[in-house]
C-alpha cells in the first residue's frame, strides 16, 4: 500500500502527465507566460463549465476576494457579514479594505453560515454579506439572496472549497457553486479540487457591468493600456497555471466523483458510531467533498489525531481557532462564548484524507484504524 496522503497530486499527476506537459510546453514554446492565450481559452471553457457570463482569472483566491470587494465600491467603515468558522483571507480582505468583518455563527451540522445568525447582524451600516461554501458543499443560497433583496446587500461567495457544487433552488433550478451572488471567487491552489500547480484564483459574474470592472481593477485600473480608470492591483493567472487547469477542468468532474466514492466508504465504515457524527449533506446542494470533516464526540479529538499519526495517517484540523479569537481580530471585541457552535467546532473537528487517488485498501485501512482506537 502506498503512503496515505492528505492530498495525493503527484498521483493525480501521472494520470494526466503527458497532457499536462504539453500544455506547459505549448506556453514555453510560445514565450506568452502573461496573458496568454491560454488564460482566456481556460476562462471561456470555465464559463461554460458553471453556465456563468463571465469568469475573470487572477493571481490566487485571496486575490479574487478583494477585487470583487472593490468592484462593489463599499466605503471604510462599512460592514461586512461573515462566517466565523473558516479560513482567515474571508475575513482578511475585509479588514484590508477598512471595512468592518462582523462574524455569525455557523449551522453545526452543515459547517456553513447560520440563517437566524445573519439576519440578527444586519444592521444599517451592513453592505454585503459573504458566505463561505465550507468544505464543499453550498451554504443556504436561495435563503441568504432573499434577505440580501430584501436589505439592498450584496452577496459575494466564497466559493474556495466548492467548485462544481451544485445548489438546487426551490423551484428545481439548479445553479453551480459561485455563481448565484453577485460576485463568485474562487482559489486554484494546488490541493483545491480544481488545482494548479501554484497559486491561482478566478471572479464569477453574470454582470456585465461588474465584469468589467474586476477585469479592470485586476489589471492596474486599466480598460485601454496605459490609461487608469480607477486604482486598481496586479493580479493575473499565468499562462502556465491556465494551461494546467484547462487541462484537469476536463477531468474535474471525474475528480469529484472520486471524492464521492471516498466519502462513501467513510460513510459506510464508520456509521453508527457512538463518538464520531458524520459529515451532513444539506438537502438543498450537492457536495464535492473538498475536505471530509467528522465531529468528534467528547474530548478525545486531539488523542485521535495522535493515534493517527503514529499509524502513519495524515488528518488536518480545519480550523483550530475560530475567527474572533484570533490575535489579528482582537480588535473588534468578539469573547469566548460569543460564537458557541463555531467555538465547539474547533475543539471536535477532524478532517481526513482527502483526495482524487484514495484507494480502498487505503480507506480500509484508515477506517479500521479510526474504529481501532476505540476498541
């Protein structure tokens, strides 16, 4: 058996090796390192993956998040809803803009933002609200764009961790993952589930006006070259991480189907256990299993964790310190308690591997050894 990985890319790799390298040698071949063609090729076979009107390609998903802030215009000193549990950049590019993060708790089953949570914060200086799609599947989209309409806000997903989810409206429409708020964003870090092989992220919008402001503010202010409309970043993918990516886009969903068939076997294996609750799908999205996330019962999470690693198993805490209580955050004079579910979510969850390349004897192996410890 090969050595358990959290996420396995250079597997993922030799699957894909010869149309990776020709892709790499066609942009080496062409010296368009910038900008090249293969960036808008990537971008228009992107656009038709998730049926959106326009996907704006940039430097990485941090990136892409504060450019779809500053295409909203927003002044210093509005605020801006979001989850407390989730990586730190949805709320870092908030407080790079002076705007204020307002933290809700999440829904302990789904990982994602809590309904009555959000429509509690609103409050006259609230602007936009960011979901997260965490760890794969949609947070309560035709819910939070109701109550976006209904208060005047902007909505901007966070759609990092849940490329090709799919929410299903209550009217059966079914719509991608990123592409149901005004702005979606999206990061290719290598071990997403659409990866490249550095850093990488992209806009979604269905807005023509918008659209054309991301792509301007993403090339230094500019429409016409040399002549700035506005303050803009530097934030582009290059030719070579697009030439990558239009090469797995074509085996995204393939990718997604092995995650599936991962979180399957979790499932079955480890059912019914007294001190282990399962990762909740919501009924009203798909899941593309970026992370497989279980909620330890108890206080044996951290002995777990050990246990694991002493049989050679790789498992991730995904996320030990919820937002408030981080140092970076101290300013905005969030407490212990303020964010209960979110704060027991840190303390209980663990994250397993992972990945596209998972074989059964490795997901035996690594169930057994989970049920093991236990014993």
């Amino acid at each position: 058996m090969n050595k358990i990985q959290m996420v396995d890319l250079k597997g993922q790799y030799e699957k894909i090796k010869s149309d990776i390298d020709a892709g790499i040698q066609e942009v080496i071949d062409s010296t368009m390192f910038i900008k090249g063609s293969k960036v808008a090729d990537f971008a228009k076979h992107l656009e038709k993956y998730l049926s959106v009107k326009h996907v704006v390609p940039v430097g990485n998903g941090t990136d892409a998040l504060q450019i779809a802030l500053m295409a909203l215009e927003l002044k210093p000193g509005d605020e801006v809803i979001t989850p407390v549990f989730t990586f730190i950049a949805t709320a870092e590019v908030i407080a790079l803009m002076g705007l204020k993060p307002v933290f809700v708790d999440v829904d302990a089953a789904t990982f994602n933002i809590d309904i009555a949570s959000l429509e509690k914060a609103i409050t006259p200086r609230t602007k936009a609200i960011i979901p997260v799609h965490l760890f794969g599947q949609n947070a309560s989209m035709e819910t939070i764009l109701k109550i976006a309409a209904a208060h005047n806000l902007y909505v901007v997903e966070d759609a990092c961790q849940s490329i090709g989810a799919e929410y299903v409206f209550s009217d059966g429409t079914t719509v991608k993952s990123g592409c149901m708020g005004d702005i979606g964003c999206t990061s290719f870090f290598p071990s997403k589930n659409l990866g490249c092989f550095g850093d990488g992220g992209a806009l979604f919008t269905n807005n023509d006006e918008l659209a054309e402001k991301i792509q301007s503010i993403a090339n230094h202010g500019m429409k016409v070259r040399y002549y700035h409309d506005r303050v803009g970043v530097n934030s582009r993918l290059d030719s070579i991480q697009a030439a990558i990516l239009d090469v797995k886009l074509r085996h995204l969903d393939g990718y997604t189907a092995a995650r599936r068939n991962a979180a399957a076997f979790y499932d079955r294996a480890l059912a019914n256990h007294k001190d282990i609750i399962l990762p909740v799908r919501a009924a009203d999205t798909t899941h593309v299993f970026h992370q497989y996330t279980l909620r330890i019962n108890g206080t044996k999470r951290d002995e777990l964790k050990k246990y694991l690693e002493s049989k050679e198993i790789p498992s991730m805490i995904y996320y030990p310190v919820p937002l408030h209580l981080q140092k970076a955050y101290q300013y905005l004079n969030y407490k212990e308690g303020d964010f209960p579910v979110s704060e027991y979510l840190s303390g209980n969850v663990l994250s397993l591997p992972m990945h596209t390349e998972l074989t059964n004897q490795q997901l035996h192996y690594i169930t057994t050894t989970i049920l093991e410890f236990w014993d």
